[in-house]
C-alpha cells in the first residue's frame, strides 16, 4: 500500500512537470521593413557638392553634402569685425569723469525711455522663446530656431544690462556726457554681445555642411547638385539593412510562454533556407501599433536578406 501511494504521488510530481514544460511553439513570420533615418536640410542654401550617390555604404558623420548661403557667410565675417572692434574699444577706451553737476531731467526721462525700450525687447524675446521651446515639443519648429532666439534673448538681455550701466554712470558723473561703450562694464558687454553673435554666425555656417546622422546605406537622394533647400527639407533617406527584424505576430494565449531574451530558431525562407539562432530582441503587447508580435534581430552582413521574406518562429 505504501509503495502504491507513493507511486502514485510520483506520477501526480510527474503530470505536473510535464504540464508545466512549455510547449513547441512555431510562428509564421515576416522580415520586416529596415530602419530608416531621414536626413534633413538645417538651413537654407543652394547644394554645392555631393559627395556619395544613392547605393553607397556611408557612415555616421561622413560629408554628405555642402550648401552655400551668402547671407550666412556674410554675417560670418561682419560677426569676426564686430568681436576685433570690441576687443579695440575694450583696450583703448578710457573712462572720463567729470565734476559732478545736476543731472538735466530730460536726460533721466530720455534714460528711463530707453531702458523700458530695452526692458520690452528682452520680454518680447522671452516670450518668442517660450512659444518656440512649446513647438519643440510638439515638433513643429526645428531645435536650430530654439536656439537662435535664445541667443537673441541673451542679446537684448545684454542690451539691457548696458542701458542700465549707462544711467548708473550718468547718475554717478552727472556733468559727463557718457557715450555708449565709455565704461568698462558697457564695454565688457559689448564684447560679450560679438562673441555671442560670432558663435551664432559660425554655427550657422557649420550647418551648411551636411553630415550622415547615422550609417547604412543611402537609399535615396532626393537634391541634385544647384538644388535649393529650405530647412526641414528631405534631402536623403539612409536605410540601416545590416540588421534583419524578424517579426511574427502572437496570440494573447501564447505570452507566458515568451520572455525577452529567449533563445529561438528563425528559419527563412530563401534558397537555400537559412537558420539562425538568436534572443528575443522583444515583445509587442496587445493594443500596440501593428499588434502583439515577438522580434527577433537577425545579422545581415551581406544585405542578401529583403523586407517581406517568409520565415518560421521557433519556440523555444
């Protein structure tokens, strides 16, 4: 009796271990489309120089193409003047200083007027800023639009603090005729303001160059060379096809059964077949675009695997 209860208990252990072993599971599958980078113009121009053609292997930040924008190189060489004569000023400009002597009325009701003017500007500029960083967000503007008003906000913030140093000069030498640019700290801003706008200028000469975001190959290339460009423009498309996304789609009953990292078998179906066995790269649950799904990620050195090929999920 004791030797049939206790093979009857090991028979329950056993039912239980073979109810708990997952099942062989196969998935019809697909290779799905190859991921994408689209490269955009970040400034306008008119094309210069291309330097790969559609098919071609590029990698990330090889030269892809160079725009030309006189607009751009001007304000390049007024932005390196304009820093070379503040540094002039800075060195050469001494501080007079007067008796002191009543300061005339008009002269404190002209120096308010122009630090509310300067006062407004640096609101206006605030508020282009806020409304620019909440399209950012959305996706509406580009991030180099962001980041001109920022610094045009820091100009008239400047402006600002040179407008209130002037009166404060004034207030001190009342019988002086300060110029703008006589003192150290209205001369310091100056300077401040040239090189700010002379890293503006360069950066924005840095973007008439175009470089590859990421590498694969150019899969197409939508400018030619004379072509003109607008910022957000498409001018290439870049397709990574050294990775294959293996994909099939699951049924709810079937998720305890799958885990991310998962070794599986994928069987594609080219000639001759090839198998590969690879992790579970990760799971789409329900409701997810294009549905539940398991991915497995699959090399493809030599690009011989296309998008829409048949393969076979095995589990495990």
């Amino acid at each position: 009796m004791t030797a049939g209860a206790a093979l009857a208990f090991a028979c329950r252990n056993a039912d239980r271990t073979v109810a708990a072993d997952p099942p062989k599971i196969e998935l019809k599958a697909t290779v799905a489309p190859f991921d994408s980078v689209t490269v955009y113009a970040p400034i306008d121009g008119r094309v210069t120089q291309i330097t790969a053609a559609e098919g071609a292997t590029v990698r990330a930040g090889d030269l892809l193409l160079t725009l030309t924008n006189p607009t751009v190189a001007r304000d390049a060489v007024y932005a390196r003047t304009a820093v070379i004569a503040a540094e002039q000023r800075m060195r050469g400009t001494p501080v007079r200083s007067q008796p002191r002597t009543s300061l005339p009325q008009s002269r404190v009701q002209s120096n308010a007027e122009r630090e509310r003017v300067a006062a407004s500007l640096v609101k206006q500029k605030q508020q282009k800023l806020d409304r620019l960083r909440a399209l950012l967000a959305s996706g509406d503007v580009a991030k180099q639009d962001v980041e001109y008003a920022e610094a045009e906000l820091a100009a008239a913030q400047r402006d600002l603090s040179a407008e209130r140093e002037r009166s404060e000069q004034e207030r001190q030498v009342p019988g002086a005729v300060v110029q703008a640019g006589s003192s150290p700290a209205i001369l310091q801003a100056e300077l401040d303001r040239a090189h700010a706008d002379h890293e503006l200028a360069q950066h924005r000469q840095s973007l008439l160059t175009v470089k590859t975001p990421a590498g694969g190959t150019l899969a197409k290339l939508r400018v030619s060379q004379g072509s003109d460009v607008y910022p957000r423009d498409v001018v290439a498309e870049i397709v990574d096809a050294t990775t294959a996304r293996v994909q099939a789609p699951l049924a709810p009953e079937l998720f305890r059964f799958v885990r991310v990292g998962m070794p599986v078998e994928v069987k594609l179906s080219t000639i001759p077949p090839r198998r590969f066995r690879e992790p579970i790269a990760a799971i789409h649950p329900p409701g997810s675009e294009g549905g539940a799904a398991v991915i497995v990620n699959i090399p493809n050195p030599d690009r011989m695997l296309q998008p829409g090929t048949p393969a076979i999920i095995t589990i495990p």
